[in-house]
C-alpha cells in the first residue's frame, strides 16, 4: 500500500511568485487536508477537501487555493508569494472526515521565499 | 475555541530513563487525541491515537490515556532510547475536518 506522497521535496521561489504543490493521497482515502508548518512550530490548518470539495478552511487568505481530482489527489496553489509563506507544507489523507479518522501524513514540500 | 497545551521542550534524557510530556486540551464537544512524532528531516508520522474517554492508545512502548475529568493525555514510556530523539506533537480533532496541534515537544536522549 503506497502512503501519501508529495511533490516537489523542495522549491525557492521569490516574493510575488505563484506556486503549486502536489498531494498524493493514500489508497482508499478520499480526503485530504493541507497543513502549513513554520520552523518550530505546530502545524496551521490551511483547509481540506472531501471527494472533490472543500470540506473547511482555517485562517489563509484567499491567495491560498486548492483542488482535488477525481483520483483524490491534491494541489495546493498559493499566489502572490510573501516572505512569510516560507515554511514546511504537509498534506495528510484520511479514508473520511469522522473525527475519528486518522490523517496520515506525506513528508512535505519545504518553500523558501525569497 | 479549542486548543492544546503540552509541556515546553527540550526535554532531555538519560537513555532507559522514564518519559512522561505533558497534553491537555480544552474542548467543546467530544475530541478524538493524537499523538504524532516528527523525526529530524521527516514529516508527521502517527504515534497513537484515542477516541474517547478513558481508552488508552499505545504504540512502540509508549502509551497514553483519554482523561476527560483532567482534560489531558499525556505521552509515557517506561525506557526511552536514543532513537526516540525527536519532536512529539499532541493534536485534537473536534469537528470533521481539521486537527489542533500543540507547538510540540522536542525529546532530546543521551546515551
């Protein structure tokens, strides 16, 4: 069973720059969350999808934006790139959106912004 | 709204000593509790997790119990080693879409 992957490991861009991130979810899961980790912090909820739509969003601007394919895998798109999007950015799949269902985490993309 | 609260790190210690990181939580309905642990280079991994009062999830020698009257789960184990050096995260999961983290516990193992 392949786990969740993402794409690419690592990434620089510059302020004002557009970027996308890619989200492979787990066999057997249709949703998928995004996180945003600054060093040495917890984990930001940024929002999630569930079998295509977007299921809850936390506090991200509207430059945040994402998709979900049939497939159920993930983009996140952030637009207008500041300094401060510079961070660790996790996606994790969930076979559902039952608080009790466990979100399993891919190893994330690290954006520089310069 | 809800939120997490566990012990500020590092917490550092000698190798087969006893570990115990301190999570409590605050929350207005009936939260699913996580504990995830975050390697050096790595992204979240789950340790255990526990989805209602009193059970206890456990994992690779640590355990941790659902305490509704303290409000707590707190992370232990009876004989860390040096490779369980790493960054240990308390979440809570309340409604049907996001977890609430803790800022995490760096666990430091000396041999």
């Amino acid at each position: 069973e392949t786990g969740v992957t993402q794409s690419p490991t690592h990434l620089i861009k510059t302020r004002g720059q557009q970027v996308t991130l890619r989200c492979s979810s787990q066999s057997g899961h249709n949703t998928v969350s995004w996180y945003q980790q600054a060093l040495g912090q917890g984990p930001q909820f940024i929002f999630q999808y569930y079998r295509e739509e977007e299921n809850g969003r936390g506090n991200f601007p509207p430059r945040f934006s994402g998709l979900q394919f049939p497939n159920y895998s993930s983009e996140l798109n952030v637009n207008a790139l500041e300094l401060d999007d510079s961070a660790l950015y996790l996606c994790a799949s969930s076979p559902g959106t039952s608080t009790t269902d466990t979100q399993y985490f891919g190893p994330g993309t690290r954006l520089t912004v310069l | 709204g809800d939120s997490v609260t566990q012990m500020e790190g590092p917490v550092t210690l000698s190798e087969e000593a006893f570990l115990t990181i301190n999570c409590t939580y605050t929350a207005t309905g009936y939260p699913s509790l996580f504990w995830y642990v975050q390697y050096p280079g790595e992204g979240l991994q789950l340790l255990l997790k526990a989805t209602k009062a009193d059970d206890k999830g456990s994992n690779k020698g640590f355990e941790a119990t659902y305490r509704k009257e303290t409000t707590s789960f707190h992370l232990e184990k009876g004989s860390v080693q040096v490779s369980d050096s790493a960054v240990y995260f308390c979440a809570l999961k309340d409604s049907n879409y996001q977890l609430i983290w803790g800022a995490g516990t760096k666990l430091i193992i000396k041999p």
